[in-house]
C-alpha cells in the first residue's frame, strides 16, 4: 500500500514520477536542481513522466524537485541520481 504522503498513489513499478515546478515557454525548469535531474534522467534512459507539484506539492523534506520511485519518496536531486544509479544499474 503507498504511503498516504505520495502524489501519485497509482504507480507503476520501476517507473520515476518527477514532481517539479510548473514548466515555462522558454525552458523546461527555472530550477536548476530540476532541469539537472530530467536531464540526467533523460542522458540514462529511465522511463519517467513529469508532474507539475502547482507551487503546492514538495516532498516530506520540503524540497523540490522530488521523485517517487515504487512507492517510496525521494527528495535532493544528488540523492535522486546516486539512488537511481543503484536502481536502474546507470553508471
């Protein structure tokens, strides 16, 4: 059963929900802590799917941008890859 704090309850197994802020025109993120982690998740090839936290959402650490991975979450975009890394066997 997924954790009652996760925003996307109907998860699928080994697939990354980035929770970011919302995208601009020009850019795919002001933060440069999301657009280092969606690239990074892009250069490796992990199936992920962005979603938009509406200024509202941060993770139990209160940070942005954070994923969930199987039902656990994971804030601090080090953190997210070093994890990731060990998950998906990227290098």
């Amino acid at each position: 059963m997924p954790s009652t704090a996760l925003i996307k309850r109907d998860w699928q197994k080994q697939h990354v929900y980035m929770i970011q802020y919302p995208r601009c025109r020009t850019l795919p993120n002001l933060s440069p802590w999301s657009l280092k982690l969606e690239t990074w998740l892009r250069i490796a090839d992990i199936p992920f799917t962005n979603i938009n936290n509406e200024f509202k959402k941060f993770s139990t650490k209160k940070q942005v941008p954070f994923v969930e991975l199987n039902g656990r979450q994971i804030a601090d975009s080090n953190v997210i890859i070093e994890t990731l890394k060990q998950e998906f066997g990227k290098a």
